[in-house]
C-alpha cells in the first residue's frame, strides 16, 4: 500500500483513476503504482491532472501532490 496527500487551498474531493478517493489536505491510501489524480469540480486549479508513479512512501513520507 502506498499513501499520497493532495494539498490544496481547500477542502475537495480528489479524483484517482476516475474514482472519487478522499479529501484534499488528509493521507489516503492508494495501491501502488501508475495514477492520474485530479480534484472534483470546479476547475479552478492548476494544473487539471497530475500523473504519478507511486512507490516507497508511508504515513510519515506520504508522496506529495500540490494543486494551486
């Protein structure tokens, strides 16, 4: 299992794979490997997607991804 935290301004859902996963700004788990993440509408972020590859993280290092 790998884990991710999906910083924005905001609380929003966020968007792996297509799937509605969590909430911005907390550590979700996420299996390892290849994902596309977004947040749910509106589009008032930057940038729309973000393509990542998982690995090696944990609770204390999640992999960070930072929407402006």
């Amino acid at each position: 299992m790998e884990y991710l935290v999906v910083k924005f301004r905001e609380d929003r859902q966020v968007v792996v794979d297509d799937h509605f996963l969590g909430s911005t700004n907390q550590v979700l788990e996420i299996e390892e490997g290849k994902h596309s993440i977004s947040l749910a509408a509106p589009y008032d972020f930057m940038p729309h997607e973000w393509q990542v590859v998982l690995v090696n993280s944990t609770v204390v290092h999640p992999f960070e991804v930072d929407f402006k």
